[in-house]
C-alpha cells in the first residue's frame, strides 16, 4: 500500500469515527474522494477488524469494538484508562478487592489496567490478557450492555468453556444477561477460575454505547453472597461515574 493509500485510509477511519453511523456517500463526499476509492479502503479496514457495515437496509459503516480495544491501549491523551483510574482507586479502597478494566476486542475483553490488592489470596489477570465474554463478570456486564444485534452475532459461534461453571448453552446466558440487565451489574462466580467471584459494570457512553466494564475480583471464600449486594452497587456506580466521564 502506498504512502497516499494508508492517508487516504486513515482519513476514512477518522471520518467513519466522526460521524458514524455514515454511508458510503457521506463519506467520499466528506473526504473529496470517489466512491470507488472509499469503498475499497472501507472493504480493507473491514477484512482487518476496523470497521463494520451495518445490515440492509442501512448499508451504513461504524467502528468495529477492536478499534475502541486499540485506541484504549493507548499511552498518551484521555485513554478509557486515563478516565478510569480515579474511579476504580476509590473503588478498591472501598472494597480492598483487586479491580480490572477490560475493553472488547472482537469476542474477547482486553485487560488494560489493574489495581491490586493487599491481600497475600487474590485474583490476578496479567494486562493485556485476552477473557471470553461468557465467561467473566466484566463479560458478562458488557454483554448485558451491548445491543440485541451484538448479543445475536456473539451467539453464532461456540461459546469458550473455562470452568464447569461457565454459561456455555445460549439459553443459560440469555437468561443471565436479561439477570444482569434487571440488577444492574454481573455476578460471576466460578466462570473463569474456579475459586474466582467477580462482580462487574459496563461503561457506557452518553450516548449508551459499551465501551468496556470494571470489575471487583476475588477468592470466592472472600467475596461471599452478603457482600454482593454492596460490591454490586459500588461497582455499577464506579462504571456510570466513568462512563459520564466519556462525555467531557
């Protein structure tokens, strides 16, 4: 690809960022270009996970989750990370827990920041570890919080089975992201580690996008059934003060 091919990419990337939902016109209107021209750049970034075209009849394009998960790891500017990490201080100084950020990452979530605990007995996630949705309390929240479509495409493929306390039958998860949905944030006990419980919130934009989630983690000896309550409500108001954040 040439020097004025990879502009030319990248400019369609930040106008699909921009104005999303948008159409093939709209775009080649915006940059100057042919529509030919835009459309073969929207077909390359498509095959590498930047971008998505929405079903007919809309025939729009919008960011795909990989480009939130690349822009969040990003080490300069007001990152999702940036953003976070007052919240979730305050949220493991309440809870004394281990705290994770995750953002998506096709049907994946990304672990991009961690604050430890103090205790010796903790739940650990090296950054950059790649979770399946299914199966973890941050995935669960930000499926809960992702649209019906989301949810049906997710559904399509075999669900990642880590522990025999993973939700592996689509009814099972169904039923638990409707759960989610009512109480306001997830319960994960065992999905991914047994001896692991987590309790997670989606961040959402002002606009109700999900842009990742922040979880409480612990042993399950720890984190028991009379603390899940108080650990739930911390932490859906840990990820609502984040996501207004998102607005500023």
């Amino acid at each position: 690809m040439s020097t004025q091919s990879v502009v030319t990419a990248i400019k369609v990337l930040e106008t699909v960022s921009a104005h999303q939902p948008i159409g093939l016109s709209e775009v080649a209107r915006l940059l100057d270009r042919s529509k030919a021209t835009v459309l073969r750049m929207l077909s390359t970034l498509a095959e590498l996970g930047w971008v998505a075209q929405d079903p007919s009849p809309a025939h729009t394009w919008s960011l795909t989750f990989h480009a939130y998960a690349v822009g969040s790891k990003g080490g300069s500017g007001m990152s999702l990370r940036d953003l976070a990490l007052g919240p979730m201080s305050d949220l493991q100084l309440d809870t004394t827990e281990t705290i994770h950020l995750c953002v998506p990452d096709g049907r994946h979530l990304v672990v991009v920041e961690r604050l430890d605990t103090s205790h010796v007995l903790r739940a650990f996630l090296a950054l950059g570890t790649q979770v399946p949705m299914n199966a973890t309390g941050t995935g669960l929240a930000f499926l809960a919080a992702s649209p019906d479509d989301f949810i049906k495409r997710y559904l399509s493929e075999p669900l990642e089975r880590r522990t025999r306390q993973t939700h592996v039958e689509e009814h099972a998860l169904r039923a638990e992201i409707t759960t989610v949905r009512e109480r306001g944030y997830s319960i994960n006990e065992g999905g991914l580690n047994d001896g692991t419980t987590s309790l997670g919130a989606a961040i959402v934009d002002p606009g109700g996008r999900p842009l990742g989630s922040v979880s409480i983690s612990g042993p399950t000896s720890r984190i028991t059934p009379d603390k899940f309550s108080d650990f739930g409500a911390a932490v859906a108001r840990t990820a609502a003060e984040i996501g207004a954040k998102t607005a500023r």
